[in-house]
C-alpha cells in the first residue's frame, strides 16, 4: 500500500493539480494567519489549464493510442486539432493552471511553483523528444520543425 501511495504522488497531474494547490493554500494560509488572499479573476486559468489538460488528454488516446502520459508512447504523431499549434498542449494545460494558481491566491510561492514547473516540464520534453525522435524519426523532426514545443508562434 504506501509504495502505491508514492506511485500516485509521483504523477505529473496528482502533483500540478492536487498537491500544488494543497502546499500553496497551506503556505498562503500560515503566511497570512489564516486568511489567504483570493483573486477571482484567476478562477478562469484554473479551469482553462484543467480543462486543456483532460480534453486533450482524451484526444490524443484516440488520435494516437499508446498510454497516459509518456509511459507507453503513442502509436503515431498527432499533427491535427490543438497539436497543430503546440507540440505540448497537455503540459501547457498544467502550465496554465498553474499560473491561475498563483493569481488566483496572489501568492509569491504559487509564482515560485510555476517556475520551477514550467522548468521540469521543459526538461520531460526534451526526454519525451528524445524517445518521440527515436521512435518516429523524420516524420517526428519534420513536426517539430512545423509546429513550436510551447507557444503558438513563439516558442
């Protein structure tokens, strides 16, 4: 039972949607004696970044098999709907919830976890490129070389 427990801290979506929120609250709760500051306006990146996450996630086991997260890869690239924009919509999705968690609690800490977040998914993607190029090879390279790793258009 607790090496299972571990197992399911340790994945990408229990961290970024579970335990980030949790330590953010926790912190925002110590640091302002029990009443963290609540910005409403950041609710909508909350839900976007959850919501890009899931939908997209459905999406590409259907247009690419393989498995959740890169575990078992795809069977195929996926160069339609949101992947013609960005290679990672799915890791964008926790960017972008994370984001909305740091403006959604005004919270320094929240800014200092999207940063160190957005740094460890851009180090999973160079993992997750390395194998997609090995896998796919020019088929892959010609994709990448389309479409921008995380901003549509910049990036």
């Amino acid at each position: 039972m607790p090496n299972r427990f571990l197992r399911w801290l340790g994945r990408t979506p229990v961290q970024t949607f579970i335990l980030c929120p949790l330590a953010v609250i926790g912190f925002e709760l110590v640091l302002h004696g029990g009443g963290p500051n609540f910005v409403p306006w950041g609710l909508p990146f909350l839900a976007w970044g959850y919501g890009q996450y899931r939908l997209i996630g459905i999406y590409r086991l259907g247009q690419a098999g393989g498995g959740p997260g890169m575990a078992t890869l795809p069977q195929r690239i996926v160069e339609v709907g949101p992947y013609r924009y960005t290679r990672n919509p799915m890791y964008l999705g926790h960017l972008i919830f994370m984001l909305g968690l740091a403006l959604t609690f005004w919270s320094w800490f929240g800014v200092v976890l999207f940063v160190l977040r957005a740094a460890w998914f851009q180090k999973r993607v160079w993992g997750d490129e390395t194998r997609l190029e090995a896998t796919f090879g020019a088929e892959y390279e010609a994709y990448r070389a389309r479409v921008k790793r995380w901003v549509p258009g910049v990036i």
